[in-house]
C-alpha cells in the first residue's frame, strides 16, 4: 500500500501505474493542481485500487492559485483531497499567504462536503495547519505526509487525531528516525512520496511498503513481522475512511 504517491511524475508513469495496480493492494495518486487532476484522471484513472485525488501543492500555489475554484469544484466528486497544504520554508515563504488562503478554502469546503479525507503538506507550518483544521469541525481526516514538526507539534497532531503517512526517504537522516519512533503507532500508514522522496539518489517505488515496515519495526522495537500487521490493519482502518470521506 501507498498513502501518499505522485505516481503521474515519474518518469515512466503508465509503467509504475500498472506496475502499482498489479502488485499493491492500494495506492492514493495525489495530484499537485486541479488541472494536473483532469489530465492524470484521464490517463491513470482506470483501476480500482488506485485513488486518484483533486490537489493543490504548496509549493505551486503562487502560480495555480486561479484554479482554485477548479479544486473546490473536484472535491464534490472526489471522497479525498490532496496534496493539499502549508510550506512555511523560506523557499515558499512569499506565497504563505495564497497557500493559507487555498488551503483554508478547501478544509472549509471539506466540511461543507461532510468530510472529505485530506494528505496534507505541513513543512514548517504545523501549527497554522492545525489551527485551520480547529476552525472547520467536520472537516473529515488528516493525514500529515512525511511530517517533520517538533515533538510539540507532533503531540498537538496526535491530540487532534492527525493520521501520519510516511516514507523509506524520512529515515535516511538521524532526527527523521527519531521522530518516527515518537509517532502514534496506531495512525501511521505507509507512502512513498515518489518520484519527490529518493533513497541513494533512486525514486522511492510505491511498492515500498516493506521496506517502511522494517524501518519503523527497527524504530517501535517491533520485528518486522509486527510492524507489518500493524501497519496492515492502520491501513485497513484509514482506507475505510477515505472510502467514505469522513471519520
Ligand atoms: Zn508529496
């Protein structure tokens, strides 16, 4: 399974796509803007076990923010919502204010909808992330991808009843494996961020499912065979979920 995948950027995408279908239970396709949806609905849409889902990425929103009212438009045909999101960077820090603008237009919208699942960007934006989805009860169910917050951000997250995807590429640093220790075992589920996340300059596949079990395994003090179960039946619950939209 694969939570969180960018599956249309690869390189080779109609590969990887059949690729995915035949060999994982479930993938969730996320989007980086509305238009980017149509297109890749058009081609990669076909297969059951691969959720393809409306989005606008932080990092874009500067330049996508007229298709706005495209996204919003999506989400009433769609049961999930993503990428969608913070980026408090420097990088992206000129844009903070459409990407709060964005994101706040499409949590709101999520409630109106009566819940809609979102995979949400929060890179050094945890808070204000938080503080948007307080302001919408009802908006459905967050699943933060690839979460790098403070272990203050994290317990809010975890207060909040946040759900955590996360990738091979989040353990290649010291803190990253220190921080998906802390994370609540019973909300993480496995993604790949592909082709975005990359281990040992390789694209993370959306079959890399195992190789996250064996991490977190090492991480939780559990053998791999734990971690894998446990992941499974995350997996199981959260695809309920975006299966339906709400909690
Ligand atoms: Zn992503």
């Amino acid at each position: 399974m694969d939570f969180h995948c960018h599956l249309d950027l690869y390189p080779n995408a109609l590969e990887v796509f059949r690729e995915a279908a035949a060999r994982n239970e479930f993938t969730w396709l996320v989007t980086t803007s509305p238009k980017a949806f149509v297109a890749t609905s058009r081609v990669l849409g076909g297969a059951a076990n691969v959720l393809v889902t409306p989005g606008l990425h932080p990092e874009i929103a500067h330049e996508r923010g007229g298709e706005l009212d495209l996204l919003l438009e999506q989400m009433a045909l769609v049961n999930a919502v993503g990428e969608v999101g913070l980026d408090g960077s420097a990088r992206y820090r000129k844009g903070y204010d459409v990407q709060c603008h964005i994101f706040e237009a499409v949590v709101e919208r999520s409630a109106e909808l009566g819940g809609r699942a979102l995979s949400i960007h929060s890179r050094q934006a945890v808070f204000d992330v938080l503080k948007i989805l307080d302001q919408h009860p009802g908006f459905g169910t967050a699943v933060l991808h690839w979460f790098t917050g403070t272990a203050k951000e994290l317990r809010a997250a975890e207060e909040r009843g946040c759900w955590f995807s996360i990738g091979p590429a989040a353990f290649a640093s010291n803190s990253g494996r220190m921080l998906a220790a802390k994370l609540p075992r019973h909300l993480v589920v496995p993604e790949s961020d592909g082709p975005f996340a990359q281990v040992g300059g390789k694209a993370v596949m959306p079959w890399s499912a195992e190789i996250t079990a064996r991490h977190l395994g090492q991480a939780w003090g559990l053998s791999f065979d734990e971690a894998t179960d446990l992941l499974s039946s995350n997996a199981r619950r959260l695809l309920q979920m975006l299966r339906s939209g709400n909690q």
